[in-house]
C-alpha cells in the first residue's frame, strides 16, 4: 500500500516515549501486563526492558528506534491491518516496522495468545 511522504515523515519523527504510555495503557487496561508489552518489543526489535527504558529515556524519534533494531527475521509474518493499512503492502520500510510493532501491541491487548503473537510454529 502506498503511504504518503507525509505520513511516512510523521511516523519517522514520532518520539518513542509519548506514544509509550499509550501502549501501557491499551493492553493493561485489557488485562495485560507491562511484562508481556516488553517481551513483544523484545521479539520484535532485541530490546529487552533495560534497553527499551533506555531508549524512552533518550527521547529518541521512531527512526532512531527501528535503526538500533535488531529485527526479528519472523516479522515478515506479522499480516493483517492497522491504522488502515494492510500490513504486507506497506512501501515505506521505516512505516511497516512502525505497524509491525502496533499490530502486535493490538494482538495483545486483544486477548491473543503469547506464542501466536510471537509467530511461533
């Protein structure tokens, strides 16, 4: 799916740490712990909550955030829509990582089962 410059601009500047409070709150106010948030980073990018701390600290941009990743090789299978994009159409590298790391925050706070949000066989 094609983004626009604009949007793909918007989600590189976006800061990690203000959009961070959202997730907490969206997946324990379903009953979800801080610790299953930190174990979806976790698979997703490689940082465990010491570093994910670190980085909210820093303030840094969702590009800084994505660069420093370690993207898990499985990410690929993360389908489905989010904010109103198809997942797997998403023509801006930077933008699809962004929505990998919503869609499984949404997973999450739906109720989905650990193993399957973690895309294990």
């Amino acid at each position: 799916m094609k983004t626009t410059p604009e949007h793909n601009k918007r989600v590189a500047e976006m800061k990690f740490f203000s959009v961070w409070p959202h997730y907490v709150t969206k997946i324990e106010k379903k009953g979800r712990t801080i610790e299953e948030l930190y174990q979806v980073i976790e698979w997703l990018t490689g940082f465990n909550e010491k570093k994910t701390q670190k980085l909210i600290d820093e303030k840094v941009t969702f590009k800084t955030f994505f660069e420093r990743a370690n993207l898990n090789p499985n990410a690929h299978l993360i389908k489905g829509v989010i904010c109103g994009y198809r997942i797997e159409e998403i023509d801006n590298p930077l933008t699809q990582k962004a929505r990998y790391l919503d869609k499984l925050i949404d997973e999450l706070a739906k109720g989905r089962k650990m193993h399957k949000i973690l895309r294990e066989v």
